[in-house]
C-alpha cells in the first residue's frame, strides 16, 4: 500500500484549487447514524474532516444521477436519491464550492465499502474511512473536523431540517 502520509496536503487538492465546484451530498442514515467519509489533506496535523459521501457534478449529468455516482464510487452502494435538505457554500484561500445535500436511501442490508475517487491516483486518495457516526459521536469531534452541515445536529431528526449557509461577505 502507498504511503498515504507521504502526500502534502497542497498536493491533493491541487486538482480542486483555484475552481468553482459544485458539490453533491448524500445522507444515509443507519440504524441513529450517519454515514460519513472522513477526509484527508483539508486539517492540519493529519486530522480527518468527516464529511457525507459524495462529489462534483459532471456536465451533461443531472444532480440525481451525479448523486448516485459519486456515492457508488465512494461507499460501492447504490442509493436512490430523496429530499433536498441542505445548501452550503464553501470558500478559502484555495477552495471553493457550492455543496448540495440530499437524502439517500440505500438497502438495509447494503454493507458500506471504503471506494476511491477516479480523479486521483490510489497513492492521492482523499477518502481514508467510512463510518457510521452518532449524533453523540459527532459532538465529540472538534468541530474543524465535522462538516458545517452536521455541526449542530443532536439529534438525527436534526439533519431533516432544511439550511441555507452562505459564506459571509468579506469587507
């Protein structure tokens, strides 16, 4: 296996720097858990960044099918897609992106597998795990490492209210 610590963070997200993307996000929830996909090269000092499967829409996609992609590539489950929940939008000194969030809905028995990301070779992969997080779970992360989406949520009823985030003007 390569050594996934060897990869500066500026060179994983060399292929997302300097773009606008938009993003598309699955909630699949589990049993009073979230399925999340933790994330190198955004946090200092290693530190995972738990965020919902998903990915960049393609052109000539619709959202759904990109939805559905990005998830089989990542967690190797077929979802079919439900609600629109949340809209979020991103931005650093790097990156930058508009992140839609979706309900999914997957099989019961479908068992989660860690997937790759086509767009990166297998020694710069940003995935490093899937898990399945408790609200509790959550909370007890530093809130760098949880998506701003799920900061907040005590409870799984949380996430099926509606967000609107818009990064603030700067002056």
């Amino acid at each position: 296996m390569p050594n996934l610590k060897s990869i500066t963070p500026d060179a994983l997200l060399q292929a997302y720097a300097g773009k606008v993307r938009v993003r598309i996000g699955g909630l699949l929830l589990r049993d009073g858990a979230i399925l999340l996909a933790a994330h190198r090269g955004l946090l200092p000092e290693g530190a995972p960044f738990w965020s919902p499967p998903g990915g960049g829409w393609q052109f000539g996609e619709s959202i759904q099918a990109a939805l559905v992609r990005e998830f089989q590539e990542e967690t190797g489950l077929d979802v079919r897609v439900g609600r629109f929940l949340h809209l979020h939008e991103f931005s650093n000194d790097k990156l930058q992106a508009l992140e839609l969030f979706f309900e999914v809905v997957a099989p019961n028995d479908a068992l989660p597998q860690l997937g790759h990301d086509p767009e990166h070779t297998s020694d710069q992969q940003l995935l490093t795990e899937l898990a399945w997080l408790t609200p509790r779970q959550l909370m007890q992360l530093s809130p760098a490492q949880v998506h701003p989406v799920l900061r907040m949520v005590l409870s799984l009823d949380d996430i099926f209210v509606p967000q609107t985030r818009f990064v603030e003007p700067r002056d």
